[in-house]
C-alpha cells in the first residue's frame, strides 16, 4: 500500500487504486519502490553524462525518468541523493558482474575487463563517474560521503585478486593492499583515456594494456613475497682496519 501526501498528484495518481478485472473492486496499485529507485538512479547516470554533474538538476533528472520532479523528491530530497544513490547503484551492478564472473572461474584479466567502458551503458556510468570526481576535487564533503563506495570498490577488487591468484593467501596484507591500489589507478587512468581519448584507446587495446599490466603486477608481487636470501655475515677480522692519517 502506498502512504502519500495527498496534495501530490502526481505521486497519487501513480500509487491510484485500479479495478479488478473479475469482481470490479477497488484494489491497491502495487509499486516496487526499489524497481522505481533504481529506475530513478539510472536516469540520473544519463542525465550526468550528458548535461554534467553541476548543470544538471532534479527536473533533468525527473524527465529522462520519464516522471515528474514531485514524484522523484518522495525518493530523494536533493539532487545529491540522487547522485550518490546512482554512484551505489553503479557499484553494486559493478559487483554483481564480478561476483557472477568469479562464480564462473573467469580469469582476473577477463573479470577486470568486463569493467571498461566498452559498451553505450557502461561509457554513460564511467562518464557520470569521471563527472562526479571532477567536482569532487573543490568539494571535499562529496569525498566523504562516497567513502563508503571507495571502501567497498577496494574491497571487491582484493576478494577477485584473492579468488583468481591461488599465490596471494601467501602474500602479506599490505603487498595485497598494493595490488589492490595499482589495480583500481590503472583501470582509473583507462577509464579516462577511454572516455577523453576513444580513438586513441579503443577497447580491444584497453584489454590488451590491462591484461599486461595485471600479468606483470602478479609476477612482481609473486617475487616480492619470495623470502630474500641473508646476506653473507663477514667476520670483523676479515676486513683490515683502515689505518688513520695520523698512524701513516
């Protein structure tokens, strides 16, 4: 049942009780709300990518919806809960590919570039987010409120490393860490270029640069976590003493 402020007619008339086809009773109008949140965050990523995150505003936002600017502010107050419930919604999208690829056995190379801006969906999300860190730079407070993105993105990107690279239970946690970061810059500075530079970066060429980079980030982590050999312990009598100036 929908609970509403009857002054808004456009949130009322979406949530208006229908007939029922065999008895002709009143019925309630069914609404998933997690169907229309997710609707709303989507059209908030198309509407980033086009206009940018500073001009566009709720009423954009509402439009390529396809609903009106009432109905959108019962979700979210401001347009910036709605920016960062579509920087959630890329997020979890993204983890739901991984998590279906690392159930599938897929290598880390193929996990990782099912992720690039290959295709018209993921160019308009990567763009929305290239959008949002640009402003981000000159306000901090958005910053911490996608922390927790960040956070869990890290997180996602060690359990693919962990699961694909049998070697990485032996390594340490921050040469872990270290992968985990060279990861997450690299594909940053690919989305870029992909985005800034299309023809310059085409996708068969981001797969084969990513590809590179992970077989030789996992062949320096793997020699880093060898144990180094000791160094040769020398006796003092070995060496002989350096005689002073003033014993010449």
């Amino acid at each position: 049942m929908c609970y509403i402020n009857e002054q808004d007619e456009s949130f009322a008339l979406l949530c208006k009780p229908s007939l029922n086809p065999i008895d002709g009773q009143l019925v309630p109008k069914i609404v998933d709300h997690a169907a229309r949140r997710h609707e709303i965050a989507l059209a908030a990523c198309r509407s980033i990518s086009s206009r940018g995150l500073d001009n566009v505003t709720l009423a954009h936002i509402a439009q390529e919806a396809g609903y009106t600017t009432g109905m959108i502010a019962h979700y979210y107050e401001t347009k910036w809960d709605v920016i960062l419930a579509a920087l959630r919604l890329m997020h979890d999208r993204l983890g739901e590919k991984l998590s279906g690829g690392i159930q599938a056995e897929r290598s880390l190379a193929e996990l990782l570039s099912d992720l690039l801006p290959s295709s018209p969906e993921l160019k308009s999300e990567s763009r929305a987010w290239l959008a949002f860190w640009a402003v981000a730079v000159s306000r901090p407070q958005l910053v911490r409120w996608s922390s927790s993105i960040h956070t869990d993105w890290r997180a996602l990107i060690k359990r693919c490393v962990r699961t694909m690279t049998p070697a990485a239970d032996h390594w340490k946690d921050s040469l872990l860490e270290d992968v985990v970061s060279s990861i997450i810059l690299f594909m940053d500075g690919l989305y870029v270029k992909a985005l800034t530079r299309p023809s310059a970066y085409p996708t068969k060429d981001q797969i084969r640069l990513l590809r590179q980079h992970l077989e030789a980030l996992i062949e320096w982590a793997e020699r880093s976590a060898q144990p180094r050999p000791r160094a040769l312990n020398r006796s003092r009598t070995s060496v002989p003493a350096i005689k002073r100036s003033a014993d010449l």
